[in-house]
C-alpha cells in the first residue's frame, strides 16, 4: 500500500496527491494534523531518511520555536515531531520499498516505478 502523509492545507501535499492521482496510482492519504503521528512511525522515518530530513525548518511552528526548542528538536526531533506535526517535512510518501520526503515528480516517478 502507498501511503502519504501530509496537511491538507500544504501545497506540497496537494500537488504530490494530484500528482499520484492523475498517474492513476491509488494510495492512502493520512492527515498529520488530524490524525497525528506515532513515535514508531517517527523512527521508521527517521531511519530511512536521517534527522535533518525530517524537520520543515521553513514551517510557521520552525519559526516560532525559541532557540532552546529549536536545539531540543535537532537533538532529537522525533519527541518534539510527535508533539508537533506540522513541524515534518511533508508530503512523506511511503511505498514498500521507498520513503520520501517532500515532493518532486521525477523522484516519485523513480520511486513508483513498478510499485503497485
């Protein structure tokens, strides 16, 4: 199953979705915002694409963190993600095989290639 993560209110996520469905690629979309995020789900993210990946330094919540929140969050950003999900880099698309973060037609293209 393909999933992507995301906030209905990101650009992002709403051209990775049309994007996906206009490649006639079915997949399960799950709102961070409404539905939330589990510490596991953090980790398995974590793993696959590194710290760094995982933080939208360019987000709202990014801007309004103070230095001390700022350092917690780098130092170990899957507490602070899950307390506060609008902070992941999004779209997180998961495939079988593949995770990624952000959206890019050519990656999602190489990654879905032959994923059902």
């Amino acid at each position: 199953m393909i999933r992507i993560y995301g906030i209905a209110s990101c650009d992002s996520c709403r051209k990775a979705r049309q994007w996906l469905s206009a490649a006639g690629i079915e997949h399960a979309w799950v709102d961070l915002r409404a539905d939330g995020v589990t510490r596991e789900r953090l980790e398995q993210w974590r793993d696959a694409l590194g710290d760094a990946a995982l933080i939208n330094k360019r987000s709202k919540t990014w801007r309004d963190f103070d230095a001390e929140q700022k350092q917690t969050a780098e130092a170990d950003p899957v507490p602070v993600l899950v307390d506060h999900p609008t902070l992941i880099k999004r779209p997180i698309l998961e495939t079988p095989t593949t995770t990624l973060a952000g959206f890019s037609a050519s990656r999602y293209e190489a990654a879905l290639a032959g994923a059902d």
